[in-house]
C-alpha cells in the first residue's frame, strides 16, 4: 500500500521540528522585518516574460527515428497481461526511458546553458516511432526519471504513464491516468497496428504520444514528455518513389517533417516555469517548435509535408504561410489529414486552425519560390489567458519560424493525390444509445455532466457495449471558455453541429470576423474513378479561408456554447479508457469521464460499481 | 493585521488592502527567497484557530508537505470536507505536525473569526498540524485566487484540495469529496523520495488479465 509506505518513510525521517507559528508579541519584529504582501506579487506569472531571443538563431531540429531493439527484451513481456497478443503477435521490439536532461531551446544566454527537460532517450520532442500497418510492435516504457525533490524540473510529477494519442490500443496499453510507473519500473504497451473493425477506411496516419498521468499531465507534456508515432501502410509508404501504383507518394524521408508547436514561459535562468495553482490553463510566451524557440528550416525548392500537431498545454492557433515586412502575402497550405486521418481529398485552406492535440499534415511547395526567399510560419490567434482564444485575429501576427528557401537537390518525385481515403461510413443502424455530455465548471473544478472525474478513476460514467455505434452530444455549458474535448480509442464522425447537419463532404471553415467559426464548406466534387491515383492535386480555386477540421476527427473544439453531435464506433477491445478536455491543465482539475468497453450484453449502468474482481484501477476482462 | 501594525509601517493600505507601494514598498519588503513559487504564494499575514499570526509562506508552506482547502463557517457545505480530513489527520498519524500540515482556509472574514474557527477545529478534533486559517479580507481573497483559480478567473473553490510539495515546488489538487485514504495517497505522491541505486527497473504492469 503507498499510503503506509508513505506513512513508514516519514516515521523513518522524522527530522523536521514541529512548526508553531509564534505568539504575535514574539513574532511582531520578524512579520515587520517580511511582511511583503501583497505586494510585488504578479497576477500571474505571464507579468514575468521570458528573457529575449533573437528569432531564427537556432535551426530546426528533427527528433529522431526511434529504433527497434536487436536483441529480445529482458524480461519478456507477459503475453498473458495483453488482449490479443497472440492474434496481433509483435513484430518489432523497442524499449525507451523517460528521463531528466538539459535542453537547449535556444543558443543565446540564458538559454544557451540549457533548461531543464524531460524527454525520451535524452531528446524532447522524443524520438519518433515509424510503424506500419500489419506489424504490431510492444513498447517497454522506462521510468528513468528522478524521483520528488532530487530532480531539476520540480513542477512535474516522476510518475507517468503513456497515451499513444488515438491509436486503437488495448486497455491495459492505452496510458489509462491511474495506470501509472514511478521512478525505475516499467510498463509494456502492446500496439497492435491495425485499423478499427479491420476496415481500412478507419486507418490513422499522425499520432503522438504524451503523459497521461492523474491530476497531472498538463506540467508532465509541458516537462517535456511527448512525441510522435506514425503509421504507415502500402499507400501512405513513407516512400516518394515507391513503385506501388497504389503508393500515394506523398513527400518522405527528410521532407517528411514532424512539427509540435509548444508555447513556453521562462524564468530569468532560463527555466521553463509552470504555474499548476491556475486552473484555467498556462500560456507561454515562447513559440518553440520541436523544442527550438523560433527556428530556422532551410528548405529545398519542392515539396515538404509537415505534420503538424499542437502538443499544448492550453493555447490555440490560427497558422498562416506569409512572407514580406508586413507578412502581407499569404501563401495557402494543402491540407491531407484532419486529426489522425487522411481526408478523401485535400484542401487548399488560407489558414489553419487547431485547438490543442488538433493535428494536420498539409503540403508546402516550396517551388513557388525563389532561391533565398524567405517564408514565415505564423501564429495569428489571439489569446490571453488559458481559457480560451480570443475570436480577434491579430495582424501581422506572430513569427514562428521560418523558412530560407534553397534549391533543390534533385527532382521531386512526390506526388499529392487527389484522392486520399474514404471516410468509414455512418450506419445508424448500429447506434445502440444516445449520451450527452455536459462541460461545465463549478466551485474550482471542470466538470463533465456536473461532476468532476473520480479521483480513484474508479467511477464507470458510461459502459458501452462492445460492436456497437452511438451518438454523443458534447456540450459546452460555459459562455467563456473553450474546450478541446478528446475521447480515446477511436475517432468520430461529425453528425451535426449547433443544430446544423453536416455532410461527409463538409470541412469546417468561418467567415471573416466570424467569432462562430460555425461555417462549413461543402468540398464535394465528382470523384473521377478511371483517373485513380493517378491525378495530382492543384489548388485551383479560392483557398478556404480557415480549415478547422474534416468531418472525421478526434477532438471535439468546443468553443463558447457550442453543442456538437457525433458518431463513434467501438470495436476489437474491452476495459477502460478516458474522455477529456486536452487543455491539460482543464483534465487535471478533473475534466475527464471514465468510459468502459464491456462485452455486449453486459451493460453496467453509468455509476454501477466494478466487479468485484476487478483489480483498482484496472478493469479484467472476462472470458 | 491590526491598525497598529499599519501605523508602525507608516503606510496606508491602497484600495485592494495592499500595504505598501512601489519600490520602497520592495526594498522594505525584501526577504529571502525560499523556493519555487514563493514569490506568487502570497506570504500574507494570517490568523490562526490558537489566536496566533504567522506569515502564510514562510511560517506555514516552507519546506512543508500541505494539504490546504477552502471553509466557511456558515457554510456547512464546506464542513464534509473537514470531516473528510479529520480522517485523514487519522491516517496520518503523528506525521501531522511534523513535516505534513493540513490548512482549512477562512473564505469569509467577517463570519470566520479566529473564535469560530476554534469552534470548528474542535468540533472535529484538529490536533498539531492542523490550523483554521483567517486573515483580513484581501489577503484571504488573495490566498484563493492564487491557490485556487487565478486573478480575473473563477471563484475560489470548495470542491478543490490543494496538495503540494512546497520545498519540491510540486502542487496537484484533489476533489474536495475523494475519500481519506485517496488524500493521504496523493500527498505520497508528492513526497520527495529517493532512487535506490543500481536497481534494475521493476515491471509494473500491465497486471495478468487473467
């Protein structure tokens, strides 16, 4: 039991005196000698900023692709803790530790000493894991941290445990919050790498993995521990010149480029700081990507795809593409993926909107410009505080990065298809019940339906049936604030927002000075079969002013009031998983339901007690 | 703090109870810093169930292991949560008092006076290590808005029960309704350890299905 060892370890201490605040006469010179209140203190600790940084001093760094192991782990894992193993036997082995290491964000003082960090295997983002369709693989996650107090990031929490962003994972691998690992133990994830139901039009393409550790995952991605996973399949190869008519040949290699966007605050040391007595969310003042703030990318005259992914903690963007003093000229992006999936076309958007753990891959070509040309990635999305943007858009907006345009090296074999992937169809006929979901606050915590998360995670707020679809409504009750909302395990589709269907062929855009962002934009063209794979993508028309999102997804942005019905399927595994707000800090004051998948037939009721057999924190899964 | 207090700084408090003003106000006020956040936990003068006063960060928080929550007299919704803890003063055995501390914050000055604090601290047998906090109206106002919800955000919270690690800088919150053993779990998970050298990492999960 943690609680008597935590008892047992402070008998053993037992070295700090017993504190007695003094009577007032003996203490009257001291309280004069210290009494600085309220004086001095800031509002919050964005009155501080972070010291300065020249822009574009430091080049954009690639974190790594992470490696399998040549040798068996040791110990094996336990086929015996896993659901399916045997079925979806790894192929591939990796181990990885999370651990304590100085980053340098930026070459000048006082970032050039470097600033506390947790990452993977020594590097934040972590490395980046290439799978593949068809080939499971397990992942042993080393707790390599150091323990409370004898470490450098103090506002984080050395227990963790590891959310592969949306994948199809089982249960006991998904990252649940109380499945946690503390300093040197370790947990084995077993992903199985194939699409929900076996249908392919329900594979994913960009994920990321990050803590999700209980009441505090907002400081843990903020330390540093998030990453990226890709998937891949024989069309999204990972190949620009695969031979495979059906290859989509989409940009690889180094011009296959993964971007998190983090925003940072730092003290005069250059230490990140984070603020977890605020509830409402923190915000940086440093724009870094990968880690670096405002970098440099030197890119070549061709085609690049990004995948980029807001990694948090509570900030949203609008991204543009601009170049000239002012940032006047606007460049637009092709966007391929909303969230983790491909879309069924691509679409030519000015801007890019994205609420935390929102991801996009989008095409740049570089070819439209000259050699030493330079283009600036942007962020123009007001926002003040962690509730939520602002709906005002701030020009000329914020440098990211930028790019110094090169010539190309050779010719540029990739391809933009226009056509990507279907959407897996909606069938009503496998709804088996309608949930609403309430977001809401009251009296200091996030609440989902009015109550905040079980702090055991014990509390079943819904147990759904296994092979079975139903339709949510999330719900914002708050006028003032924003919610990401995130349901693990699988994506959805969107049925209809405010009151308004949606159609499959329908992207979410706004108009300008559309504080609503509630447009959608019906992209259907006819789909030209005898042309296949074969036909490139041209942005032809008026780019979309703003892409906020493909009708499949695996965040529901709330903004103020919104109320948004979706589509989910739930398919190949049982146990618990999670649904919450993915403003971070928001989850850790317990904006997070538990959701169970349970063999069909044997419902609990929402708030029925687990089985009695049913280890804390874990759910078993019957035969 | 009493007038005399005030008089003997020769200052007048500005429209927010704040005492003191600009830079000379800071120079007066310089005091060491103690760790992380100690400059944005208020180290606002306090008034305890015993009819003592202490400064809320250096006397209280430092170096400390805490669990601090929001009560109101009046309010006897704020009192299941002090039942909660006096189960939790249980678990915690003689630790309380010595490097772990429980504060149940005054939210309403005029009614939580030091004597009806007592009232309630005994009521529900608070022992060493357990003090009902109050102070003048701003500072309590202050306290919440820094503990629990920033300046400019939502009300101060009874649903939430900071726990922190003060010398490690590390704060979570807990729902003011978790049960006893759940609280005094949290607080283990902030509590500073020590990494036993050469260990080979131990696998923790997942657990056999079966």
């Amino acid at each position: 039991m943690i609680r008597r060892d935590f008892l047992k370890l402070g008998l053993a201490a037992g070295a700090a005196g017993l504190i007695s605040p003094t009577p007032v006469a003996a203490q009257q010179n001291r309280m004069l000698e210290f009494l600085c209140s309220p004086d001095g203190l800031p509002p919050d600790l964005l009155t501080r900023p972070s010291p300065n940084s020249t822009p574009f001093l430091a080049p954009l760094r690639v974190p790594p692709v992470k490696q399998p192991l040549a040798v068996p782990l040791s110990p094996p894992p336990d086929p015996g803790a896993h659901q399916r193993y045997e079925e979806f036997a790894p192929k591939k082995f990796y181990e990885i530790r999370e651990q304590e290491f100085l980053w340098q964000y930026h070459p000048e003082p006082p970032y050039n000493k470097g600033s506390w960090s947790w990452g993977f295997d020594g590097v934040t983002p972590g490395p980046t894991y290439h799978a593949r369709y068809g080939e499971p693989i397990m992942v042993r996650m080393i707790n390599d941290l150091p323990p409370v107090g004898s470490g450098k990031v103090g506002f984080a929490m050395p227990k963790t445990t590891t959310h592969l962003h949306n994948a199809h994972t089982a249960a006991e691998s998904d990252g649940f919050p109380m499945d946690f690992i503390g300093p040197n133990e370790f947990w084995d994830h077993h992903y199985a790498n194939f699409p929900s139901g076996n249908d392919p039009r329900e594979k994913l393409t960009t994920l990321w993995y990050h803590d999700h550790m209980m009441d505090f995952t907002a400081p843990n991605v903020y330390a540093g521990l998030a990453g990226f996973y890709l998937l891949f399949d024989e069309q999204d190869s990972g190949n620009e010149n695969d031979p495979n008519p059906l290859a989509f040949r989409l940009p690889s290699g180094k011009y296959d480029v993964p971007l998190i966007l983090h925003d940072v605050l730092f003290d005069h040391d250059g230490q990140a700081v984070f603020n977890k007595l605020n509830t409402d969310g923190m915000l940086g003042d440093k724009y870094t990507l990968n880690r670096t703030i405002q970098p440099y990318f030197r890119v070549e005259r061709r085609k690049y795809r990004f995948r980029i992914l807001n990694g948090g903690p509570s900030r949203f963007y609008q991204l543009f593409l601009s170049s000239g003093a002012l940032r006047d000229k606007l460049y637009p992006f092709i966007v391929i993926t909303g969230d983790g999936n491909f879309m069924p076309r691509p679409v030519c958007a000015e801007s890019i909107y994205l609420s935390v753990a929102q991801r996009v891959d989008v095409i740049i070509d570089f070819s439209q410009f000259k050699q030493g040309d330079q283009v600036f990635l942007q962020n123009r999305l007001e926002q003040t505080n962690g509730r939520g943007p602002s709906s005002r858009i701030l020009e000329p907006g914020a440098d990211m990065m930028r790019f110094d345009i090169m010539e190309a090296r050779d010719a540029d074999k990739s391809r933009i298809p226009d056509q990507l992937r279907d959407l897996p169809p909606v069938n009503m006929n496998e709804v088996k019940r309608r949930r609403v979901w309430a977001f809401d606050y009251r009296g200091g915590m996030w609440t989902v339906n009015g109550v905040p998360a079980d702090p055991e995670m014990m509390r079943v707020d819904a147990a759904i049936d296994k092979d079975t679809a139903e339709i949510w409504t999330i719900r914002n009750e708050g006028k003032n604030w924003s919610h990401p909302i995130h349901s693990h395990f699988t994506e959805f589709l969107l049925l209809e927002v405010n009151g308004r269907k949606i159609k499959a062929t329908e992207v979410q855009t706004a108009e300008p000075n559309d504080p609503r962002r509630n447009v959608y934009r019906d992209l259907a063209r006819p789909i030209d079969r005898t042309a296949g794979a074969t036909a490139d993508f041209v942005c032809k028309s008026e780019p979309i002013r703003v892409f906020m999102g493909g009708n499949r997804r695996d965040i529901t942005t709330l903004l103020p009031n919104d109320e948004i019905q979706i589509f989910m399927r739930w398919k190949d595994f049982e146990g618990h998983y999670v649904m919450h707000c993915h403003n971070v800090v928001h989850e850790d004051h317990a904006m997070m339901i538990r959701w169970d998948i349970v063999p069909p037939g044997k419902t609990r009721k929402p708030g029925d007690a687990e089985p009695s057999s049913s280890p804390k924190g874990r759910v078993r899964h019957p035969g | 703090m009493s007038d005399d207090f005030r008089q003997a700084r020769g200052v007048r408090p500005n429209i927010n109870g704040r005492i003191g003003t600009g830079a000379a106000a800071a120079e007066d006020c310089s005091r060491p810093l103690h760790g992380p956040l100690s400059t944005y936990i208020p180290n606002v003068v306090v008034q305890t169930h015993n009819f003592r006063r202490a400064l809320f960060y250096d006397d209280l928080l430092r170096g400390k292991l805490v669990l601090i929550h929001c009560v109101s007299v009046q309010d006897r919704n704020t009192w299941s949560a002090i039942e909660t803890l006096a189960d939790v003063q249980a678990l915690l055995g003689d630790r309380l008092g010595r490097d772990v501390f429980i504060y149940s914050l005054a939210t309403d000055a005029e009614h939580d006076t030091p004597q009806a604090l007592r009232g309630l601290a005994e009521k529900y047998g608070a022992g060493d290590g357990w003090l009902f906090l109050t102070a003048e109206p701003a500072a309590l106002e202050l306290l919440r808005d820094r503990l629990f919800g920033p300046a400019g955000g939502h009300h101060y919270s009874m649903n939430l029960i900071r726990y922190g690690n003060v010398a490690a800088g590390l704060w979570g919150g807990i729902l003011a309704t978790a049960n006893a053993e759940s609280i005094a779990e949290r607080l283990s998970w902030v509590e500073t350890g020590k990494r036993q050298a050469g260990d080979l990492p131990q696998r923790k999960g997942p657990a056999p299905l079966y």
